[in-house]
C-alpha cells in the first residue's frame, strides 16, 4: 500500500497530505538528512502520490494504475531522475542541462512533470547556477526535489527558493523493524540498528555476512603480538575487489568496512577509559581489549579520526587503493 514502505517519517507525510489537500505544493523542495533514512524513497513515494490516476484515498497512491507502474519502474515520462555518475567528482553541467531541457517540456500524460535531482551535495558551480535559474523561474506544473545531506553544502540562493524538509535518523526500533522484514535475525537486527545511527540503507548494508567475518580478521590482525598491516591492506584490497567490477561497489563496500573499524576503535576507546562495552559481541572482548592496551585513548580518537578522513576520501574520488593503504599505514 502507498507510503506503508516509509517508516519514522510519517509526520512528513501528513505535512504534505495537508499541504497537497489545500493546493499548497511548492515548485521545490530540498530533502536533506544523513543518509540511507529514506530520502529518496520518500521522494519517489510522493511522486507516485502525485501522479496516481486512481488514487487509494485523497493522498494515496493505489499503486496499480498505469502511471503508478512507471512511476516504480522508471519510465514514467514525466519524471526525471539524476544523479551524479559514479565516475565523477561532481555533478556535470551537462547532466543538469539534460534535466532543465526534459523539464521545460509540458507534462505527457501526468499533472505534474517532476524531477529529483540525488546527490546535490556534488552540484559544482556551473550545474548549480543552471538550476538556480530554473528555481526562479519554474514551468508550470513543475516539481523540483533535490536530495542532499546537509543544507549548509548548497548554494544559499538554491536553499532560499527551496522548502526545506530535514529528515532525521530514524529510532533503533524502526531500523530493527525494516531488518527484521528482510530476513535479519532479532540479535543481529539490534546490533545494525545500533551501529547504522538510524540509517536504514546503512544498516542493510552492514547486513553483509562477509563484511563481519573480514572485521573479524581486522580486529585479530590489530590485537596480534606483531600486527602485519602490509598484509591487512593486500586483504582489504582483495576484499574490496570482491564487490564487484564497478568502482561505486568496490567504494561502497570500502567505506562500509571503515564503518566497522570505527566500531571496534569506538569500543576500545570504551575500554581505555574502564567502560566494558555493551554491544561488542563476546569473541570479540578480549581481542578489543588488547587493542584498547595497545593504542591507548588519544591515539584511538586520532585513528577513528583517520578513519572519517579516509571516508571522506572515498567520497571525493580518491584514488581507492591509496585511500585504503594510507588508512591501514596509521596503524603501522
């Protein structure tokens, strides 16, 4: 049923049901939270919402209707959907101009013609001045969603003709719900939900069976008597490798496994200060303890650090091997 996929949001829902039932729908909207909270389902969501034929109820996709279909599978002809290619840096100029030609263009068959633009936190100068010009002077029937993490990253003059919605992390008993309905055992559930920080795509993500069983090589090679971090890094490359050809897999899976070292340096930070961590599953103990000894607090707080740089890293397309090797030679 529609809107019943999203979950800890729901007060954003009744906001635009209410805002759609007195004809108040902005021209552009700006979606901004961390992310795997559900931003993007949102947005598609409220884009079938719209564009429905033969709506459930007053604000309620009935999602069987001929637009709902291509609205779910992507060929809608009113709905236009970008983001930045995994090859770059930045959104190109040229992506947005392909964006603002499609939305000038009446709607085909729909109310609304209707754009989402992810990733906006990549907009460089040029395609954020070419949508600045389009926010302040929108077709008719025009919807405009950018998804971002963080506001402060856009261009003030796109945010001040934008509505902004922030979506906060969602509690750990929703991500544990959306775990559990997709196979994830109760225990497990809990420990994702706990280590997502309220993200959902994170926490799937996490779910990987192989993600936690190279940690486990990671917090065995750290607490050995003479760590090997030359042969660590030749693992986590193979590992990263793994995921796939494509550079946005091998990323995604690289950053998720620095997520996983952060745990365990925030567990050992734990430990440097005389607290027994809660949440460290139990073969674990003794091993984080040994790392906790071995680092001490400050240079743990400087390794997570190091750990959050090396994201970022990721993030801006550096290269990866070097980006994953300068990491592990912190430990060194």
């Amino acid at each position: 049923m529609s809107w019943s996929r999203i979950r800890g949001h729901e007060h954003w829902v009744q906001a635009f049901a209410d805002v759609v039932d007195r004809g108040r729908l902005a021209h552009a909207y700006l979606f901004a939270g961390p992310q795997g909270v559900g931003k993007k389902m949102f947005a598609e969501e409220l884009t079938k919402t719209l564009l429905c034929e033969k709506p459930a109820s007053k604000f309620a996709a009935c999602d069987q209707c001929h637009s709902c279909v291509q609205v779910e599978a992507g060929t809608h002809p009113d709905v236009i959907r970008a983001a930045r290619p995994e090859d770059r840096v930045e959104f190109p100029i040229a992506v947005m101009r392909t964006v603002l030609e499609q939305m000038a263009l009446k709607p085909a068959r729909g109310s609304h013609k209707i754009a989402i633009i992810d990733d906006a936190d990549d907009l460089n100068e040029e395609s954020a001045n070419a949508f600045l010009k389009t926010l302040e002077e929108p077709p008719p029937n025009a919807l405009l969603i950018l998804i971002a993490t963080d506001p402060e990253g856009q261009l003030p003059t796109i945010v001040s003709r934008c509505q902004v919605i922030r979506f906060q992390p969602l509690p750990v008993a929703n991500v544990v719900e959306i775990l559990r309905q997709q196979g994830v055992e109760q225990a497990k559930s809990e420990q994702l939900a706990r280590l997502s920080g309220g993200s959902p795509g994170l926490a799937l993500g996490l779910a990987d069976s192989a993600l936690w069983e190279f940690r486990q090589k990671m917090v065995e090679q750290l607490a050995s008597a003479r760590p090997n971090m030359v042969r660590l890094s030749k693992e986590w490359e193979a590992f990263v490798q793994e995921a796939g050809k494509d550079g946005g897999s091998q990323r995604r899976r690289s950053a998720l496994c620095i997520d996983l070292l952060i745990d365990v340096l925030d567990n050992a930070v734990q430990y440097s200060v005389g607290v027994e961590p809660l949440a460290l599953p139990p073969q674990e103990k003794a091993a984080v303890r040994t790392i906790a000894e071995r680092y001490g607090q400050q240079r743990l707080l400087e390794l997570v650090e190091r750990c959050l740089e090396a994201k970022r890293h990721i993030d801006r397309m550096v290269q990866l091997v070097l980006a994953d090797e300068a990491l592990l030679d912190a430990f060194a």
